[in-house]
C-alpha cells in the first residue's frame, strides 16, 4: 500500500465517528426566564386594571339606564 493511498484514507477514519454519535433530543420544556416572567407581570397588570375599569363603567351605565327608565315610567 502507497503512502498517498493512507493519506486519503485518514480524513475519511476520522470523520466516520463523528457522523455516528446519537443526535440529542430537543428540549421539550423550558422555564421561563425571570426576566421574561417579570416582563409578562409588567404587562398583564394594567390590562387587568383596565379590564375592572371597563367592567365598572358599562355597571355604572347600566344603572343610570336603569334609573332613567324607572323615572320615566313613574308618574
């Protein structure tokens, strides 16, 4: 066997194990990061704040509603 013939030889023996480890399984679950739950918290509070405002105003219309529609009807 020729020198040149184990030099072409010697690239391929080394990439061979290298193309035959088991791939590692991606990580189905990841914790949030603090940041990111800290960020979500910044969000969601004034929404929630905004949402109880809404929900105040239309109870306070409907009552003003309510109380017009019994001074109307009372004689």
């Amino acid at each position: 066997m020729d020198v040149r013939h184990c030099l072409l030889l010697l690239p391929l023996t080394l990439a061979l194990p290298a193309g035959c480890s088991n791939p590692q399984p991606p990580e189905t679950e990841r914790r949030p990061d603090p940041q990111a739950a800290a960020m979500r918290k910044a969000i969601a509070q004034p929404l929630a704040e905004a949402r109880a405002a809404a929900a105040a105003t239309e109870d306070a219309a409907r009552t003003g509603q309510k109380a017009l529609q019994t001074a109307d009807s009372a004689p």
